[in-house]
C-alpha cells in the first residue's frame, strides 16, 4: 500500500445510546457523517482476552488491540471496502459513510476500513473508527480539513444518553483522544503539509483553522492547490489564501483565471500583480448569500489572498455586515506581510515552505474544539 500518515483520515465516534452532540456557530458546508447504527454493549471483562483480532492485513499494524480502557471489540466484525477489501467501494456508500460517499470520493477515497472498540468496564460505551485512504496526500488532508472546518470542528462525536453534557465532554475528550492518538502514531509516513497549507502564517490563525483544496481553491477552476487560513484578532475576522505552484509561469496562469471572474479590479503596486476579486458563494442559498471580497495577489510562484470571512458576514446583518468587513487598508497592511514571506524556490519538494518561518498542526494531530 502506498502508506503515508497524510493519505489516511480517521474518524472516531464514541457511542452508548441515543444521539447527543454538541453544536458550533458555524455554517456548515458539508456536515460530518451520521452517527453509525448503536451497536450491543459489550459487558464486564469483554478486553480481560487483550481485544479482537485485527483481520486486515493491509491496516492492523495501524490499530492498537487495546487503549485506555477499550478494546477491538471481540464479537465485532472489520469491514474493509475498495482496494485489497471484501466489499466494494459502492457498498461503503450505503453501509459506511450513507448520504456522504460523493464528497469521500471527490478527494480520491481508495479504500476504507471500519470497525469499532468496546468498553472494558461494560459501561456501553463504543468507539467507531472509520479509516479511510486516499489516491493521494493532497485529497486526504483536504479530506481532513474539510471535516475539522466545516463540520465538527474535532472530527470527533460522542454520544451516550446516560450523562449530562459535562460528562460527555469529560469522557469523550479522555477516550477519543485516547484512541486518536494512538492511531495517529501508528500511521506511517511524513507528516508534512503541503507547501500551500505550510506558507499560512500561524499567528492569529484560528486553532486548526486550515481548509485545503486540492484543485480548485475557492471554487476557481483550475487554479489548482491552494490553502485557505481562518484567522481571528479580539473580534476581528478575516481569511488568507495561498496557492504554491512550482514556476512563476504556472502562478501567472492561476492568477489570470481569478482576474478573469466578473467583478475584478485591477490594484497597482502590489506585488508582481494584483487584483481585488468578489468570490463565488460556497452557500447553496447564493441569491441571498453576502459579497465576499478579496485582495489576491502574486509574487513569483505563490498566489496570496487576503479578504472577507463569510462566516461572520454570514451571521451579520444590515450596518452589521459592513462592519465585520475586512477594510482596504487593513487589507493592504495583511497583504504587504504576506508579500514579505519568502517564496519557496521553484520546483522545490514539499517541506521547503517551512523555511519561510510559517507553521501549521501536522495532519495526524489531535484536532481541538475552540
């Protein structure tokens, strides 16, 4: 198997009965994936064996038998989907990921594996753990990203009908991290980011606030990979957008295709080119969707942005809205300490980004709820 940390995502879902789930203010793009059917609660003892046996060959180097407290459930059974799988990739459609196979295979989902882990105390509780592969490092953490962004900012749910909110957040953060981090160990590979997600400066920037588009950034087509950062001063919001190509020729390319949009103005003196662009609505109501503007320009190889965060105009209403707008001048400011950032050489590997003194999580971290 073609094996790197970033080509995989796990998702983890602790259940024990009824649906519980905690919300964020956040408009939601692409929800997370439904709760999976509640399974039977393993009693006392059911980890005294050590756990199930892990069958996959291809993936049971990549699953602890046993942590923190849980188990691989013993009368549980892994499924494994598409390449080296027992069941098809049009199957994990209807039994895995329900409504939600399109947007998995949009990023080049390859393979899924799906099994969960029980309580050893015999509490009931039960962690599902869907892996998933990709054809490729950029769909997986574009995957990755899509799901901490815009749906559960953690990636992870918990569910249990016998405790109160605090518990749930109490039991789910000690288990799910339990269980996450050892996953995340045990995956193979780098855990290098992509020279887009890489250049996004990290201060102000929004704890892993990193939306990652393999091809068409911001819904421009073929402006290739590009990262988008969510960043936040006091009650001050705004986005930044990076696109990385390997020549300058190839960035010049991209960024005809986003002047070329309606709307766009040319901006003298700034950088090797800029432009000021109106964005196109990610919302399904786009009729009555705000203006989201950006400030994009290019220096060399690196396309920069700097505009609007939909989220709050989203939100804002009337004079409201106006005011949560990112101004000019701040626009110009921002822009200026993009354009400062050294460019990583043409041509260069993945990895070099980092000498421009940004930083991102790695992929496999532990996401965190803000």
């Amino acid at each position: 198997m073609k094996a790197a940390s970033r080509l995989l995502v796990a998702s983890l879902v602790l259940s024990a009965g009824a649906s519980s789930s905690c919300k964020d203010d956040k408009p939601k793009d692409t929800p997370p994936p439904p709760p999976p059917p509640p399974v039977a609660s393993a009693k006392a003892g059911a980890c005294t064996s050590g756990g199930g046996e892990l069958t996959d060959p291809v993936s049971a180097a990549f699953f602890p038998k046993a942590a923190g407290g849980y188990c691989v459930d013993p009368q549980g059974e892994i499924k494994t989907y598409g390449e080296k799988g027992k069941l098809s990739m049009d199957e994990v459609c209807t039994t895995a990921f329900d409504g939600e196979c399109e947007v998995y295979k949009k990023f080049g989902l390859k393979r899924v594996v799906s099994l969960h882990y029980v309580d050893g105390s015999g509490k009931g509780g039960t962690v599902e753990v869907n892996l998933s592969q990709f054809a490729d490092v950029p769909g997986a953490y574009g995957m990755y990203t899509l799901r901490v962004v815009a749906g559960d900012p953690a990636e992870l749910q918990y569910v249990n009908e016998n405790e109160s909110p605090e518990q749930l957040a109490k039991s789910s953060e000690a288990i799910l991290g339990t269980i996450g981090k050892e996953l995340g160990q045990r995956l193979p590979g780098a855990t290098t980011l992509p020279p887009a997600a890489q250049m996004l400066p990290a201060e102000k920037r929004v704890s892993n606030g990193i939306v990652y588009h393999p091809k068409d950034v911001l819904g421009w087509n073929a402006t290739g990979p590009g990262a988008v950062g969510f960043y936040k001063d006091g009650d001050r919001r705004w986005r930044v957008l990076a696109i990385v190509k390997d020549d300058a020729e190839q960035a010049k390319d991209a960024f005809k295709t986003i002047k070329a949009k309606p709307g766009t103005l040319p901006i003298p003196n700034t950088g090797d080119e800029a432009a000021h662009v109106v964005l196109p609505s990610a919302g399904e109501d786009k009729a009555s969707a705000p203006k989201v503007e950006m400030l994009v320009a290019r220096k060399g190889n690196v396309v920069w942005g700097v505009g609007d965060e939909e989220y709050v105009l989203r939100a804002a209403t009337g004079p409201d809205r106006e005011k949560a707008r990112l101004t000019k001048d701040d626009a110009v400011a921002k822009m200026k300490e993009l354009l400062a950032i050294p460019a990583p050489p043409a041509g260069a590997p993945a990895g070099s980004a980092a000498k421009a003194g940004t930083s991102a999580a790695p992929a496999t971290s532990a996401p965190k709820k803000k």
